[in-house]
C-alpha cells in the first residue's frame, strides 16, 4: 500500500472533487506503482497531524509511504464534543474538525482566523500568532516530530521518503530519505508562483518521488 501524508497540496483543495482523486500525485504515483493508495492528507494540515497519524498507522515492510511537511507553524489541538459541534460555514476551512474514534482534533494555521466562525478559534490563533509567536520554537518542534517520523518508518521496514511541499522546515541534518531538504518541491518542479499545483505539477511530482525511491530501493 502506498501511504502518504500531508495538507492542501498533496489532497488537491483546489480540485473539485470529481477529479480530485485522480489528479493529485498519490494516486498518479500509486498507478506508476501498481499499488493501491491511501491519501491520509487533508487541508489546513500541519506536521503535527502527520507525526501523530502516522505513528497510530499500522505499516509493514510492504508499505511505501510519502510524507509532505506542511509548514512548521501548523499545528493541531485536540477539542471536546462538547464544545466543538459548530454549524460548519460555507467555504470556511478553519471550522472542520477531525473525528478519529474519540479523538476530535482541530488545525490550526496562520490563516485561520479569516477562515472560522468560531470565537473560541479565533481567540487561540490569535494568541499563538500574535502574542506568543515564535517560530523558532516551531521549527524546533518540528526536529522532534520528525524524529519520531523516522524511528518509526525505519522500525516499520517500509520504503519511505519525505520532502517540503512549500514550505522549508527548520536547518538541521537529515536522513538521506528527505529529499531536497533544503528546498521545496515547488522549487523543484518549477512551480514558483506560490500557488496550488494543478495536474501536469502533480505528474511532475509523481515521476520526482518514482525516481527517488528508485534511487533508495532500486
């Protein structure tokens, strides 16, 4: 199975739906596989999500997965029932929660505050980007959640790699498996506008990611 985590860009948000499955780079990469696929990514993602959901995903030696970080200043919150079961407002990306078994969870991200009808949302994007922001300390987060990210990939036996959508994450030293870890695939792939990839960048991702995990695994 072919496994891959991350946000908007690997999900396809600017996709309608009808073709959205079909277009991203899991999905045109999983048929250059012959594999079925597991898209885990969702919008308004951070690592913090796919640090957290890959370490609860069973993997075996069979698996290949793919990790898309996000930007390092993302980050997740888990929400009582309770309290989060807003009407969700058209077009408001910052209201969706996450519902795994008990678990309820809720990103949040730089943006978010144009892009919730909560005040309670609000309120707490605009501490943690206002009044408390410090990015070094994101990045340094980061460093531990991919720690943990590689622990358990190597553990696991899969074939994996990982790489910066758009968004480079914290200078460190990295495992030979995060490709270009100074760059973004954006860069890449010569995608620089700053906008979503549309489908020939999501081909161009899938033959990048075929071609490096060749040069891995053979």
């Amino acid at each position: 199975m072919l496994i891959v985590f991350g946000d908007s860009f690997t999900y396809g948000f600017n996709f309608n739906e009808e073709e959205r499955v079909d277009s991203v780079y899991p999905s045109i990469l999983g048929r250059k596989m012959g594999q079925g696929v597991s898209n885990l990514a969702l919008p308004g993602a951070g690592n913090w999500r796919t640090a957290r959901r890959l370490i609860s995903t069973p993997l075996t030696k069979d698996d290949t997965v793919v990790i898309s970080w996000s930007t390092p200043s993302r980050f997740e919150l888990g929400v009582s029932e309770s309290h989060y079961n807003p009407p969700i407002a058209a077009g408001r990306i910052g209201d969706l929660v996450e519902v795994s078994g008990k678990l309820i969870t809720r990103r949040f991200f730089e943006q978010l505050t144009d892009r919730t009808s909560d005040p309670d949302a609000k309120l707490v994007n605009d501490i943690i980007y206002k009044e408390f922001n410090n990015r070094l300390w994101f990045e340094e987060i980061f460093k531990v959640m991919y720690a943990s990210c590689v622990y358990n990939l190597e553990q696991s036996g899969c074939k994996w790699c990982m790489f910066n959508a758009w968004s480079v994450q914290a200078d460190s030293e990295y495992h030979k498996n995060y490709l270009y870890s100074g760059k973004t695939m954006s860069e890449i792939i010569g995608a620089t506008n700053g906008g979503y990839w549309g489908k020939p960048q999501h081909e161009q991702v899938a033959e990048v990611l075929m071609r490096e995990l060749a040069n891995l695994y053979g």
